[in-house]
C-alpha cells in the first residue's frame, strides 16, 4: 500500500512558511531570491508570494532591482506587511519594570522604564507595569506608521523575579522574599492592552532559556545568586518548574552554614550579616567586600544537593556575586563525592530579559505562521 501523499493544501501552507521565515530573516527579498533561500522554484515562489499578499501578511514595498538593459528583470522587492503586530516583552524586577516592543523581525521598536519603590508594593508594581506598557505601545504607533491607531501587541512574555504559579501566571510571596510584598497579577493588568495571550515565568527560567539559546544543553541547572537567589532546573531539554510553578525555589533548601550549622539558605546570610537594613535582600556589595568563605561552602552544599537531585550535566552561575566567585564555588564542588562542572553564566547583560524577549519573537512568528 503506498503512502498517502501530502494534499496541495498542506504543501501550499509549508510553502507559505518557507516564504515567510525568509522574510524574517532577511526583511526584503525579491521572488527570484525567495526562490533560491528557500529551495523552491521561482513559479512556485511567486505562487506563495501572490497567496500571501492576498492574505493581508505580505506586501510589494514598490522598491525595484536595478534591471534593464541587459541587467534581466526588474524584480520587486516584498515584505511582511506593516500590521502582522508585534510582541510585548516585558520584566519586573526590583530594579523597576522594563517593557519592549518587538516586531516580526526581531528589532525593538520601543523601550520604556518605570521605576519601583522599595519594598515592592503590589499596588505600585501593578501601576508600573500598566504605565510601562501603554508608554511602550504609544512610542511604537509613534514610531511605525505602517500600525494602525488601534493596534496593540498580539502577545505579551513576562519574566518576574518572583515565584510564578504557573497555572494562573500571577507572583507569589514566599517567605523570605526579598523584592514583592504581596502577589500581582500580570495576566490581568495586561489583558485589555493585548490581544492575545500573556505569558509570565520566573526570571530565572527565563535566563536559562537565554543560556539554551547560546549554548544548546539539555540537562543543566542555572544558579542565580544576587539580592534574591534562584534555579531554574533544565532536563531532558525543558525547563523543569514543577506542580505549582515553584521548582527551583532553593532558598529554602538546608544546606551548612557557619559554624557547620545546618540551616536554610537564605539564612546563611542573615547570620553572617549580609542582609540589606530591614530587608531579607542580600547586600551585594557587602558580599563582595567580605567574600566570606562561609558563604562559598553553603552554596557548594546547594550545587551538592542539584547534582544529587537531578544529575546536570553543568552548573552555570549568574547574577551579580555569583559570577565573581566562580572560581571559588568551582575549587568547592570540585570536592563533592559527585563533582559537576561549573561555569559562569555566558550572557551577561540583561539575561532574563534576553530569554523573555526572544520568546515573545517565538511566539509572534509562530501566530503569524499559523495565520
């Protein structure tokens, strides 16, 4: 029995993908060099190119090759159409909210910052997000003329530097947390600036994903360690975050504080004096100043217990202490009755932000695609 073949409407949509992701990539392309990035014949091409433009998602910009008089064909150049949308990334953390607006090819339109108070109140972070938002929405329509007046973002990635319940999307407080006193709900404040969904994870998820993006792994653990501590916990090339959204939350895990006592480890610094006045916060600069050997010996009992847990392959280590003491915490676990490598994180600049941001690229490509 031979296999059934693929119907012609299956492959004029996985000639349309084609067609698409080239336009991503290169912006404007001309059905002669749609035809050669994409493998497909230039009739074939042109099918797309006419299919597309019919659907409202690709446009002839009027732009011309220079063709003529022995140079071939003017061929016309084509582009996703001005109003495919674009996507919302967004993050709060203790250092305010940031929001972006990204379109299908990948470049930011528009940034805005709203600071935050300290402590985080779940009433003015809320505020924040909302006014970052509609800034950053009313700087792109601005900027792009080609969006209508009432165009808003087809989707929005969040990264939170909190627990995330992964089934509503809204922050938890845990004990001990050091940035938000109470729980917001990103879903709700965005869901009348953005038509479609909104997705929040934890920032320190997100920062893995960066990591994935840089280095492709599939078992790793991401050890955060700055004013809050985190992990996000990759297996099997997913990010592991458990019934309720809350894997990964190791400030609570018994590890051996000064004096070989065993505690939790957040502790560890309250006892050591590391703390921010009046604030669970781990003070950085004090941290780095002092450098306490205690300190490397309670992480290492932390790295001991993920290698036990879920056999990474790799340990890697950001946030603001945790990369300075790298060598330290790797001299450390290289002691364990289990030693695992450890690195330092390889995106250093904004990494939980990177990791949201390419999502939400993702995720806009991927509904336009599908449209």
């Amino acid at each position: 029995m031979e296999p059934a073949k693929p119907s012609q409407e299956l492959l004029r949509s996985i000639t349309d993908e084609h067609v698409l992701r080239a336009l991503f990539r290169h912006r404007l392309l001309t059905r002669a060099e749609l035809s050669t990035e994409t493998g497909i014949s230039k009739p074939t091409a042109g099918e797309s190119v006419r299919r597309l433009t019919e659907a409202g998602l690709v446009v002839d910009t009027g732009q011309r090759t220079p063709g003529g008089r022995g140079r071939g064909r003017v061929g016309s150049y084509y582009a996703l159409a001005p109003d495919v949308g674009t996507a919302l990334a967004v993050s709060i953390a203790p250092e305010g909210v940031v929001a972006e607006c990204v379109d299908a090819y990948g470049s930011v339109l528009a940034r805005a910052d709203e600071p935050i108070g300290r402590p985080a109140r779940p009433e003015d972070v809320s505020a924040a997000l909302a006014l970052a938002v509609d800034t950053v929405t009313a700087l792109t329509l601005a900027v792009d003329v080609g969006l209508k007046l009432e165009a808003r973002p087809r989707i929005a990635v969040v990264s939170a530097a909190d627990p995330v319940d992964r089934h509503s999307g809204r922050l938890l407080q845990l004990p001990d947390a050091p940035f938000l006193l109470g729980e917001i709900d990103p879903v709700t404040v965005l869901a009348r600036r953005v038509d479609g969904p909104v997705i929040v994870d934890n920032d320190v998820n997100w920062a893995a994903e960066a990591e994935r993006a840089v280095t492709p792994l599939d078992d790793f653990a991401y050890v955060y360690l700055d004013e809050g501590l985190g992990c996000a916990i990759v297996s099997d090339g997913e990010v592991r975050r458990g019934h309720r959204g809350l894997a990964g939350e190791v400030a609570h895990l018994i590890t051996t504080g000064p004096e070989g006592r065993a505690m939790p480890l957040i502790e560890v610094f309250g006892a050591l004096g590391l703390r921010r006045p009046h604030s669970t916060a781990i003070d950085v600069g004090l941290l780095l100043e002092r450098r306490p050997p205690e300190v490397v010996t309670a992480v290492g009992g932390l790295i001991a217990a993920l290698t036990t847990l879920i056999d990474p392959e790799l340990v890697i280590v950001g946030g603001r202490w945790g990369t300075p003491l790298i060598d330290d915490l790797a001299a450390e676990t290289a002691r364990l009755a289990r030693p695992v490598p450890v690195r330092a994180a390889a995106v250093e600049d904004e990494p939980s932000f990177a990791g949201a941001r390419a999502d939400a690229l993702f995720r806009l490509r991927e509904l336009i695609v599908g449209r």
